[in-house]
C-alpha cells in the first residue's frame, strides 16, 4: 500500500498525520512487544552469524544490538566513525566490515569508487511502505520534496546491482535502505539566552560571541554556514547545496571574519562534543543534531532544537552493503534490514527524535501519546522518555518544531557534495586553521 494515501494530512487536522491511513497500512505480523515478523526467513542459531557495522555513532545503541541478538540471533559489532572517515573507510576499506551506515550525501563519493552493491529491492519486505521521501522524492501526500544539495532521491538507486552509476529514475536496485532521517536546525540554551530564537541569523550575533560552535564535518558545516550567511543578508546563493567556487568564497570570507573575532567557541566533529559544549554551557547557540539534543535533556539540562523561519537543514541515513558481501553475510544483512524496519527499531529510533523510513511499522510500538508527541506535534499527556528511559520531556510539553508536517514539510536544503567539493574541503580547512 502507497504511504502517499496512508500518511495523507486530515482536513480537520492541519499538518497532522491521519492515524487511521497510519493503522491502515500497518505491517501484517508486526506485534506490539517486539516479535519478529511472521513468514521472515531465520538465519540457523547453529550457524551464529556477526555483522560488522561500521558509520557514525548516532544509530550505535546497544539497545538495538541486544535486540538483534535476541530476535535474530545475531552479533552486531559497531565501529564508530567521524562522517568523513565513513567515506574513506567505505572507499579504502570496505572489507573491514559487512554493512555500511553511510548518510546519502557520502554516496556521491562511495558510488563511483565501485565499493558498494546495488541493493534487489524484491528482497526488502517493506519497500512499499517507505517514505516515498526516498522512492518518489516527496512527501508522503505527494508534495515535493526540495532538491538543493543531495536530496535523497538523486542517489538512491543505481544502474544495475553492481553498477557504480546513479540511476535517474527507481530501477530495483537501492544503494541504502533508509533508516533514519530528519531535520536539522540550532541548538540552543533557553536558559541561558533568555529571549526568542526564530532566524539561523544568530549564530553570528557578537552577543554570542564566544559561545557559538558549528560543525566541523565540511560537506554538513557548509550548508549550515549557508543557512546562516544568507539569513543575515551577507551572501546569495543560486544553489546552496552546490555552490560556485564564488558562492564558497563569499561564504568562507565571512565565517572567517567571524572566528578572528572570537565568534566561535568551538568547531566540534563528533556527537558527544556538541553535547558537552551545550550541556557544560561553554555553548548556548550551535550546530546540533537532534539525539545530541535529547542527550542534554536526558541529563536535566534546558536544551531546544530551535525552530527557524528559514527552514531546515535535511539528511537521511541507511543501511548499505559492501560489494565483496555474499553468501550467508549477504543473506544475514537483508534479513538484518527487513528486521530493522519491522517496527521495534523504528519505535526506538522515533523517540530519539528521528524519523524512520517505515512508519507504519513503528507506530505499533509507541503509544498514542507518544506517537503524538513525536509525530503529530500534540502536547503530551505525560512524561516523554529517551528511548533508553530518561525523562526528556514532562506532560504538556510539544516537540521542538511541531509535528512531522510542519519539519519535514520545511526543508530548505539536504546535505550535499557539490560539484566543486574539493575546492569547497580545502576553502573550509583553510577556515579551520585561519
């Protein structure tokens, strides 16, 4: 069943997701409680099986591990990486591991190298009801989605299964399976700040001076600096996500500008940075990413992913293979994917304040006032938990941006590799060390 219909917004609800289209299209066998799927193939305990993971720490719960072992029987090992390393471990080491949970921007680098297999999409158990975000490029109601920087529908599919070139339009075969995507804004200290936010603007107010951080990964921190340049008027863009060798410079002249000035307290490259900047307070405005944010909450500091009338900043995440995979690795990672996707991790990751790319599935999992929460934006009933059981929100509360409607419908621009992306690493390293 198409999720356009499923997930279509109500008349007497704006921008709210119609449960019933929800519950409508509700996987068969997903039960509440974590059982697996009915009709799933099962890897034979006697054959124990371990899948290495490798890709940025913010899907790396021993949560969702544990559960694997449980209902799989499998061992996950995770190597944690910074986003650039993914790229390069994916490009110069791809045998070092056996699923690759790569961002789509990482694709435009990984794909031509060879290193990744075209996944069969008949082997995915609930490719019809993902996002068509990623099979369509729009909305679940049929809007489009915006295409500045890569949108993931630009590389979602390749050629052929063991093609090395981005197919124009779906042709069966996937490069990830999608997992988890979101959109990003600034974090900041309400607390601390003690008046309104509404514009990417103010991550270069000189009253934050010395207390403002951005993101050190150039292909993601470049587009929030483009956010925040033409926010304050200082720079215009044809196409922010695939800027002109101009465009860059104008842009690295101002952050440059900013970081002589004491502007920036920090440039921080991994998770747990950005949550000690913020929650120590040597930070009050920064870039953020949405679990780092419900990090601070959990540790009962004020933390706000603050919504901003210029819109968002979107990425995406999946599940990818390596192209030496075969025989039963192959067969365990599709049986991993559609295991993944069958609800329990879905629920998991959606209350880390991500979206899943199956959400049908999800829903099952949560409760009514958590899926109201986290996905139509109401106020909650009662205390809203992590999904590792730290209280991050108490009853009343609304999600930072609303529901997801009002977020994803909001997107300005994803991250990207552009066309003059090695010019644009060395402008931004030269940035880094100004």
């Amino acid at each position: 069943m198409s999720n356009t219909k499923d997930l279509k917004k109500t008349k007497t609800s704006k921008g709210a997701i119609s449960r019933r289209g929800v519950l409508k299209g509700m996987a068969a066998g997903a039960v509440a409680g974590g059982t697996l799927i009915k009709g799933a193939p099962f890897v034979h305990a006697s054959e124990p099986i371990t899948l290495r993971i490798a890709g940025t720490g913010v899907n790396q719960f021993k949560e969702l591990a544990d559960k694997a072992k449980e209902d799989l029987g499998f061992t996950i090992q995770y190597t944690s990486l910074t986003s650039d390393d993914v790229v390069k471990r994916a490009v110069t080491q791809s045998s070092s591991f056996d699923m690759l949970d790569a961002e789509y921007w990482m694709l435009k680098k990984i794909v031509p190298s060879g290193k990744m297999k075209g996944m069969d999409v008949s082997k995915i158990k609930y490719y019809d009801q993902i996002v068509p975000i990623f099979t369509k490029g729009e909305l679940p109601d049929g809007t489009k989605m915006s295409r500045q920087g890569i949108a993931p529908i630009k590389v979602s599919y390749l050629k052929g299964a063991e093609s090395s070139e981005f197919a124009d339009d779906p042709s069966g075969y996937m490069t990830l399976i999608p997992t988890v995507y979101n959109a990003d804004t600034l974090g900041i200290r309400p607390d601390l700040i003690k008046r309104p936010i509404n514009t990417w603007a103010e991550l270069l107010n000189p009253e934050f001076k010395g207390k403002a951080s951005i993101l050190n990964i150039p292909s993601i921190g470049i587009m929030d600096a483009a956010m925040v340049c033409e926010a304050s008027k200082l720079v215009s863009y044809g196409d922010k996500g695939n800027m002109t060798k101009e465009e860059i410079d104008a842009t690295m002249k101002v952050l440059t500008e900013a970081k002589k000035d004491g502007q920036f307290r920090a440039f921080w490259k991994e998770f747990n940075e950005s949550v000690n900047l913020m929650a120590s307070g040597e930070v009050v405005i920064q870039s953020m990413w949405s679990p780092a944010v419900t990090k601070v909450r959990s540790m009962g500091v004020p933390c706000i992913y603050q919504p901003l009338k210029e819109g968002y900043r979107a990425w995406a995440g999946g599940l990818g293979l390596p192209s030496h995979l075969d025989g039963k690795k192959l067969d365990a990672a599709y049986e991993f994917i559609n295991w993944y996707m069958s609800g329990w991790t879905g629920a998991f990751l959606n209350r880390q304040g991500y979206y899943t790319a199956v959400l049908e599935t999800a829903k099952p999992f949560m409760s009514e006032d958590e899926w109201g929460f986290w996905m139509e934006g109401k106020p909650a009933k009662s205390d809203i938990m992590s999904p590792t059981g730290q209280k991050i929100e108490p009853a009343g509360a609304t999600r930072d941006g609303g529901s997801f409607w009002d977020r994803m419908g909001n997107v300005t621009v994803w991250n990207t590799v552009m066309d003059e992306d090695r010019y644009m690493v060395r402008k931004w390293n030269e940035f880094i060390a100004a």
